[in-house]
C-alpha cells in the first residue's frame, strides 16, 4: 500500500519533537521497530496481545502485514523508529465491521502530539476500509493515551479487571474505549465538524 484517498505515505509530519517520517512498516524493518520496542517501558506494552520485544514476534508481524490482514503506521525521526500505529481486523471473524487500534509512542515523544497525529491517521485508514466501530485497548493509569482517544470522540466501553499479567507476574486491568463510526459522523457534521478522515 502507498497511498489512500485521505493521506499520501510516506509523509513528513510536523510535531512538538520537530519532524517525523510516516510511512508503512514492511520487511526490513524489523531491527528498527525491535530496537524502539525494546526501548519501551514493559508496562507499555501490557495492552498488545504479544511481546513485540521478541524477533519471532516481529517475523509474524511482518508476516501479517504482506498477507494484508494488518496495516501499520511506522514514525521515524532519521533512522530510529519513534512511534508506531497499527489497525487489526480480521474480516472472516463476527466482527467483521470492527477494527482495533494499536498504538505506541516513545517516551521522549510524548505529549509532543505524535501519538495524536499517528491516531488520526490510523484511524482515517482504517474508516476509509469500512470500519464501523474502531477499539482501542490499554492500560487505565496510561491517562495520556486515555486522553487523547478520549478528545477524538473515544468511550470507555468496558473495564476487564486483572486482565493482563506482566513480566512480574503482577495484574492489571485493561480498559476498552470504543468510536461508533457513523455516530461519530452524524455529531461531527451537526456541529459542522470534519469527520474521521477530514480531521486526520
């Protein structure tokens, strides 16, 4: 993929942190995303289903993406991998219309508005493929992330209590925040707001 009717990739982005590079992950990127996540906090990987910290995990990822059953975002600054976003959606599942939202940003990075800019984007991706309903799972004391869905129009639609086991053996809970796509659509334009993809 490179390119939509909504954003052309790659891209320059313009953020607090200066100037990004978005463009899709693909093969070879391997060693830049595993360096960036293993420069994360464990606890901000909680909320992804897999350890991405892994080199077998990021061979699946690859895997996925050439198979075209993920799509996801990379943000650069030069050479190093700074932010990433990834839509899941499995269309041969009972939920065919929803897509789920992953999304993580450096520590150096946040609050700067990456991680703003790469959910805009993500989500206008995902919207453009007829998602109806976009998901997002994390953590309740990751308030930053929590805020910034919460200001795209995001719900918290469900708290799984002890969800989630870290590399301590320690429980947490994972919250669900969810965006009804046509909902969203109907307020945006009574307030003469952009929608999903006019906003990204």
């Amino acid at each position: 993929m490179t390119g939509t009717g909504v954003r052309e990739y790659p891209r320059t982005v313009e953020a607090d942190g200066g100037a990004f590079e978005l463009r899709f992950m693909r093969a070879g990127d391997e060693q830049a995303v595993l360096a960036f996540a293993r420069a994360l906090p464990p606890h901000d990987l909680l909320f992804l289903p897999r350890d991405i910290t892994q080199p077998k995990v990021l061979g699946a990822w690859v895997h996925e993406l050439e198979r075209g059953t993920l799509t996801s975002l990379l943000a650069f600054r030069g050479a190093e991998v700074v932010g990433c976003a990834t839509i899941v959606r499995d269309p041969l599942s009972w939920s065919p219309h929803v897509g789920e939202l992953r999304i993580v940003v450096a520590r150096s990075m946040r609050g700067k508005g990456l991680g703003r800019i790469l959910s805009e984007d993500v989500g206008a991706l995902a919207v453009e493929t007829g998602i109806e309903k976009l998901v997002a799972h994390m953590t309740p004391d990751q308030t930053g992330a929590v805020t910034v869905f919460e200001t795209m129009g995001y719900r918290a639609e469900a708290l799984l209590r002890d969800h989630v086991k870290d590399g301590a053996g320690v429980k947490h809970d994972l919250v669900i925040l969810s965006l009804d796509v046509a909902r969203f659509r109907a307020r945006a334009a009574a307030y003469g707001l952009g929608t999903p993809e006019e906003t990204s």
